[in-house]
C-alpha cells in the first residue's frame, strides 16, 4: 500500500513575548524546547520573543525562511530570517534575528546556488560562489538559484550571465562575480625518460 504524502509544513509559528533575559535565562528557554529571538525593522523598537523550537528547527532548514509569526495570540507579523546562531559543536540553534517586512516589499538576500547538469566529458567543474546576492519580493524569494553546466566546456560562468527567476534582480550588477569555472584538468607534465618532472631525483652533489 503506498504511503500517503506527508502535509507540508506551513510557516505559521505561536511565538511568546520573552520576558527574562541573562545566559542563565536563555539556557531555560531552550531546555523548554524555545528558541529566544528579536524582530526588529521598519522604524520599530526590537521586540524580544521565543519560537517553539522543534517547528522552527525544521523552518530554517529553508534558506530566507519567511516566518507568520502570532505574537502572544493576538499580533500578526510577517518576518524574515536574517541571522541563525548555533552552538559551534553541538548546532544547537541559540538565537534567531528576525528583520519585519511586508508583502510586496523587496528585500537583498542572498540566495544558494545549485549547479546542475554534466559538463563536457573529460572537462572539471569549480564553484566559485555558493550563493548570490539578490533582490526580490519578501514573499517571492527563490529557494535556490540553478546554474546549469550541461554540455560547457572551457568556460566561465559569470553572476551576470545567471538566468534569475521572474521579478529577481542582481543586486551587484557592475561587479565582475564568478559563480563557477568548467576547464579540463591540468596534465602532469612529464620528463623525457617518462618520469614526472617534479620528482625527478636530484644529481649527487659532488
């Protein structure tokens, strides 16, 4: 029997007006399974709150994760992740800053870019940039940006040749940025006894 598709996580979260403040205060926090936060932008005084912390580990596996939050059961607010911290070792999340937009707002984040496709056979790839800085709708913002290498030999890829999706802007449009190199690899040069050049035993000094 096949198995039915799991429901899609929505991006609603209950979040708490934080009240107690201090390391000893946050380390309670998060034993009770919230994460402390602050939400700031437009003008208005940064807000301190705590998010449920299982539902929003599993939201931030999305890069610029658009959060509903419901603020103490009554304030609705529409808001960006700008900023995850984790505990070095254990990647624990520790705090969330989150940047208040509103629905038709265009916002500069950055965006990962996924290389796909096969490049011309025998010939490399490198990734220069892991993601892109761009500018787009707060309520439109693309998970991922594709760069395809399918077919490309001796080439190089640059942020400006990018097809983005529609209503994506670059934001450094004047800037030469490299997102990936396809080149063939470099041959080991070899001497005319067939041994490599480069350890070719020295002579005897006499």
């Amino acid at each position: 029997m096949a198995k039915e598709p799991k429901p899609e996580l929505d991006n609603k979260l209950d979040v708490d007006v934080r009240t107690s403040f201090g390391k000893g205060a946050a380390r309670k926090i998060r034993a009770n399974d919230r994460i402390p936060a602050v939400l700031y932008g437009h003008g208005t005084d940064p807000q301190h709150l705590t998010l449920p912390g299982h539902k929003t580990m599993l939201l931030l596996r999305k890069a610029n994760a658009l959060l509903e939050l419901n603020i103490d059961g009554g304030e609705e607010q529409l808001a960006l992740v700008k900023d995850v911290q984790r505990d070095p070792v254990r990647q624990i999340i520790e705090h969330v800053d989150l940047l208040i937009v509103k629905k038709g707002e265009r916002v500069e984040v950055e965006v990962p870019i996924v290389i796909t496709g096969e490049p011309f056979s025998g010939y490399i790839v490198l990734q220069d940039a892991n993601s892109i800085l761009v500018s787009a709708e707060a309520t439109h913002i693309p998970e991922s940006i594709e760069v395809s290498v399918e077919g490309l030999q001796e080439t190089t890829i640059l942020a400006t040749e990018v097809e983005l999706p529609k209503g994506t802007k670059l934001v450094d449009e004047d800037v030469e940025i490299v997102i990936a190199t396809v080149s063939e690899p470099q041959a080991v040069e070899e001497d005319e006894d067939g041994e490599d050049a480069a350890e070719a035993p020295a002579e005897d000094a006499e």
